[in-house]
C-alpha cells in the first residue's frame, strides 16, 4: 500500500476542478512515504492562486511497480457558504499483471489513523474506502454505496465519482482541506463460484425487511438454467411466498417455457400485470436476468435487454407476521411449491441481490460483473468458497432457516 500526501493546503479562487497527478507504486504490502515540501508542486484547483500538495513516490511488492493516480476535487456550494470537495479519483497507467487483483482506496487526514468518509448514497451511512476489482481490465466495484454509475472505464484504469445521480444518488463528503493522505492498495481478488441446484432451496424466516409494500425494487442474479427444466414445470430464481396460489407475495421463475414475474394467488383475477412474460430461450450458458418494478412498472431484463413489461399498481408483496400463512412472507430461493410442480431451479447461481426501494433498471443497460451491496440492498449472496457458500453480504447477514435441503458449492460462474 502506497501513502500519498498532501500538504498545506489553502484554497484560492481558480478553476473549478483541477486534477492533480501522482505517479505511486502499489502492492499488498503497506509502504508509508513520508512526504515534505521537497517534492512539492504547484497545482491550481479553484481559479486564482494555487494550492500546493506535496508529492512522493514509494514502491513495494506490487502487482504493477507504477501507476498514476489523479484525485480532483471541486468547489460545491452549500447553504451560505460552500467548500472544495475530493469528488473523484482516476487511476491509470495499471498494466496487466494486476488482473483478477482487488484495490482498495482510503484517504486521510494529517496525524489521524481513521480514513475520512469520502461519500454517502441515498441518505445512508458514510463510506471510508472504495473497493475495485481488475477483470482483466474490466472495472467494477467490489463493495461499498457507489452505484455502477459512479465508475467507468478510462485507458488501462477506471475513474471513480463520488456524486451520482442514482437514483440514489450518492454525494461527496470529505473536504479537499482535510485530504492529506490516499492510500491505494492491491489484494488478490475474490474467487467465484457458484450455487448448484437440483431441486434445492434456500429459505428464509420472515422479516420486516423483506415486506417490499408498494415499493420499488429490483431482484437481480446471474444464473446458469439446464435445458433439462421440461414444458411442463420449470425453475424459480426468487420467491416471497413459497406457494404460487398464496396471494400477497411475487415470483420471478421460469414457468415451462416461458421466463416471468408472477403476482401470486390471482391465477383467476383481473389484476393488471399478474403475468408478465416473454418466451424462455436462454438455457445451457450463463446470463443476467433482473426484474425490477418502478412506479407501478414491472420490467424483465435479460444481459441488460428489456425483454417484457407491464404495469402493476397493485399493494400485492408480502405482509409480515401473518399468522393465517407465515409461508406467504418467507422469501425462498430456487424453488416454489405450486400446483402441479414445485418449479425448482435445475442449474447454477453465481449471484443474487435483492433491493427493496430501488429500482436500478428502467432501461437496457449492461450488467455488472459482479453485484455487489448497495443502497436498500436486503439480501446478497456471492459465494465464494464452501464455506462462505450462504453467507448473506448486506447489512442483515441472514442464515437459512433450514439446512436440510441447501444447494451444494460450485466452482462454476459466468
């Protein structure tokens, strides 16, 4: 891990955001420079006289021995005054033996060990590092509150923002004064595997957390489908109910042949959008597939395509505690016991992230590589070994309510 610092910093009138640049060297072992005013530089940030950062090169056992790191920052105007904000950082120059690597980046304020928060998304609690995985030059959060907008490709490295339009939007929180030091550092990145179902499930006890109202939402996975799911069953990536003719709850499962979302218990009813369907091509290979709901609007996704949508303005997702049919409002994965069939998932899930609150797809879009916790997120599974095989990453780390028919550990994924 590489330290970079600036110093005496005094803001004067000059553009509005200015990047400076600093050429670091980076690895899993921690390198502190101490950085003084030999290497200083003078760099205009904010129109007028300039602001001088000191400057320093430390190199370790690293993944790439150089790169070239460029934090900017921006004057936002606040309510009778306003303040110079670290709003974005680009790290380029990363050559390719940092493949399949993890960066973590964190700043600091002169003589303090805590990093400083550096943005909040959609009113939640602050975030002190940013978390980015290399696959093979593709780059993506791992973890943290940033949205997928709030990170983009550049030439041999990504660019990172810390206020985005969402929703939910994210804004910056530490001061350009406060920024003394950035810390980069390079791990070996997470390996994935996957979920292997041959009519299994994973269920979960009821909660408050999964009570989705008349909420937006998205429920999203990265699924492997056998060709071997007949005509006449077929396979559930999420449930709330455990019983398709349970009213309250959804479905988002493959019927037969067909892929949709299914408002549960009104196989007979006139309820606008109780099936929204589209016929089910995409077996034997893995692919994104997300529902999300917004306004009223339910849409299929598949690899990011809209493929399906109608409207739903009904109150129909679960209700919590109901002591009538607690099955109702206890979320399950990979199956749905229904009538004829229980429609269980025979194949493969790399991922699954379910967001109550949110919904991130209104459009073709490209899918992430890697799902991660955001914003709202209620439940996220990215397994990663045996052991971490149903380990829920959002803040509510659920446990399966039953063990006796889990899926088992793959080393497959997309």
């Amino acid at each position: 891990m590489s330290l970079l610092e600036f110093n005496n910093l005094s803001p004067k009138r000059s553009d509005s955001r200015k990047p400076f640049k600093l050429v670091v060297g980076i690895g899993a072992l921690v390198g502190v420079i101490a950085l003084g005013s030999t290497f200083a530089a003078n760099i205009a940030i904010n129109t007028g006289a300039p602001i001088e950062f000191g400057q320093g090169v430390a190199q370790t056992t690293a993944c790439d021995n150089e790169i070239i790191m460029t934090p900017e920052s921006s004057f936002v105007n606040g309510t009778g005054s306003g303040d110079y904000l670290f709003t974005s950082i680009t790290v380029s120059d990363i050559s390719d033996s940092c493949y399949g690597k993890d960066f973590t980046i964190k700043a600091y304020k002169n003589g303090e060990n805590s990093p400083l928060p550096l943005y909040q998304t959609g009113g939640t609690g602050s975030y002190t590092e940013i978390k980015v995985h290399d696959d093979s030059g593709d780059f993506s959060f791992v973890d943290g509150g940033l949205l997928d907008d709030g990170i983009t490709n550049v030439t041999d490295g990504f660019k990172i923002t810390f206020y985005t339009s969402g929703p939910p939007s994210s804004v910056a929180l530490a001061s350009a004064l406060d920024v003394d030091q950035i810390s980069i550092e390079s791990a070996d990145g997470i390996s994935f595997g996957s979920l292997s179902f041959t009519n299994n499930s994973i269920v979960y006890a009821a909660n408050d957390a999964f009570k989705f109202g008349t909420n937006d939402f998205t429920i999203e996975t990265w699924a492997y489908v056998s060709s071997s799911v007949s005509s006449t069953d077929g396979a559930t990536f999420y449930d709330t109910g455990s019983e398709v003719n349970y009213p309250g709850g959804f479905a988002f499962w493959i019927e037969g042949d067909k892929l949709k979302y299914r408002i549960n218990g009104c196989r007979a009813c006139s309820i606008s959008g109780y099936d929204i369907e589209v016929p089910m091509i995409w077996y034997d290979n893995w692919h994104h597939y997300a529902v999300s709901r917004t306004n009223g609007i339910i849409r299929l996704f598949v690899d990011g395509t809209l493929v399906a949508s109608s409207y739903d303005t009904n109150d129909n997702l679960p209700t919590v505690a109901n002591t009538l049919d607690l099955n109702r409002n206890t979320p399950s994965i990979g199956r749905l016991d229904g009538y004829p069939t229980r429609f269980d998932l025979s194949g493969k899930m790399e991922s699954l992230r379910v967001i109550n609150g949110v919904a991130k797809y209104v459009s073709n879009f490209t899918p992430p590589q890697q799902l991660i916790k955001e914003a709202s997120t209620v439940l996220l599974l990215t397994p990663t070994s045996a052991t971490t095989l149903f380990l829920d990453r959002s803040d509510n780390h659920w446990v399966p309510s039953g063990a006796s028919d889990l899926p088992s550990w793959s080393t497959d994924h997309h």
